[in-house]
C-alpha cells in the first residue's frame, strides 16, 4: 500500500458515493470510508467499491475494552478491506486484541487486512493536547510513544501527521507504515484540520500513504482534482 493516495469518501449516502465515482470509471482507487458513510450504508458499500475494484481502508478507529475490539475485528476481516484501524489510546491489549480478532475472522489462505493505529488526530494542537487531554509532553513525544506501542502490539504503522512521519521512520524503520491526512495545497483551507502539510512535504518526509478528503471531494471538477493531486504527490513534473 505504499505511496497511495487514499480518498476519504466522507458522504451521506451510497448515491453520493455512486455520484462522486462516476467519472473516475475504469481507474482502481484506493478509498476510504468513515463513520458517516458506514454508519448509514453498512458492509454492503464495502462490498460494492471491493467489487469495482477498488481497495478500501475502513476508518472506523476502533476504540473499546479488548474483548469487545477483537469481536468487532473478527466481523470486519469477514468484508474483505485492505486497511483497518483502531486508536492506540485503547492501549497494547486492546491491539493485540484488534489484530487476534482480524487473524480469526480472515479465511484460511486470504491475506489479513492491514491495521494501523491513531496516534494523535491531526486535528489536535499541542496546546489542546496538554490542556484538554492532560498529556503534558510534546505532540512528538506523545506520537512517537503511541506508534512505539502500536509497533510493540505487532501492528502494521499508524495514522499521525506528516510532521511526525520523520521522526517514526527514523526510530521505527521505514516498514512501519505512516498513513496521513490532514494534508492540503498551499494557501487551501485548512478546516478543521490542525496539523497540516502540503503534499510535497509529505513525500519528502518519506510518508508511506496520503489521505486526502474535502480538497477532491467536494471541488468542482474530482476528476481533474484528482489527477492535480496524484502529481503533486508523485512528484511529476518536479
Ligand atoms: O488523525 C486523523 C485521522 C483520520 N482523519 C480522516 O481523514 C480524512 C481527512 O479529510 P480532509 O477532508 O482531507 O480533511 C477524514 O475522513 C478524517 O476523518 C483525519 O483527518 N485525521
């Protein structure tokens, strides 16, 4: 999965999703479906971007006591995606858990998802990290400790912010996967997001997978958005 742009298909609706794809017909993407999309469509919208081709990370950032993360795990590996994840504040036993229950419910001879854990969202600023989270360290320090234990509970990488991709590939090798959103143009808004970067920089940071979601989903023209951001990410050009 290494040095794929993920698009974060962050819809209401199947129909929507139906709609955004229509003009990518032919090209295997490689999508991300969330909260707001799986929780109206279930598994079957997994079943139909699977069908089509596509690969699909289920960012449902599993987060609960570890027996409860290992059943829910085990229904998952059971729709076939690509890339799974949990929050590593559940801890080492929650993911060990995670990745007994994908072992358990991935059919003998397939290969089980990938699974990759949430360090620190990258909505999340030093300062509201420390005041409203009470981690009083850096934001590095807290990524870095949180994707040593992911790395320790046999995970595959995390989801942190290009800023600190670096860093984990310095002290965690670079099979470790750095999968990360927050990722924008120059001078794009920035939303919600608070730790941002702009493509170029996640790529010379050594990033394994970019996730990029409003910036193509809702422009005018995803199609030419999305090839504009393949280049940039790929380097064409450069
Ligand atoms: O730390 C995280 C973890 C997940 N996300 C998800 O990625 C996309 C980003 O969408 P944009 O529109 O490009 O901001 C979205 O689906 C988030 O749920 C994240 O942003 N940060």
């Amino acid at each position: 999965m290494d040095n794929s742009l993920i698009i974060a298909l962050d819809f209401p609706s199947g129909q929507d999703v139906s709609n955004f794809i229509k003009p990518f017909a032919g090209q295997k993407l490689f999508v991300k479906i969330g909260m707001e999309l799986f929780y109206q469509e279930g598994p079957s919208i997994v079943y139909q971007l699977k069908e089509l081709g596509h690969r699909v990370f289920l960012d449902l950032k599993l987060h609960d006591i570890p027996n409860t993360v290992k059943s829910a795990m085990k229904g998952l590996a059971r729709l076939n995606c690509d890339l799974v994840n949990v929050h590593a504040a559940g801890g080492k036993e929650m993911m060990q858990a995670a990745l007994e229950g994908l072992e358990a419910g991935t059919a003998a001879g397939s290969k089980r998802p990938l699974c990759i854990a949430v360090t620190q969202l990258t909505s999340t600023s030093q300062e509201q990290m420390n005041k409203e989270q009470l981690i009083p360290v850096s934001l590095n320090e807290s990524v870095l400790h949180y994707a040593s234990l992911t790395k320790e509970a046999g995970l595959d990488g995390v989801v942190c912010s290009a800023w600190e991709a670096g860093m984990l590939r310095e002290n965690l090798g670079q099979a470790f996967l750095t999968v990360c959103p927050g990722i924008r143009m120059e001078n794009d808004n920035v939303q919600d997001q608070k730790r941002v970067a702009t493509p170029e920089f996640a790529r010379n940071s050594g990033v394994s997978s970019i996730v990029v979601g409003r910036s193509i989903t809702r422009s005018a023209d995803p199609l030419t958005s999305y090839q504009q951001w393949m280049e940039a990410w790929k380097g064409v050009n450069k």
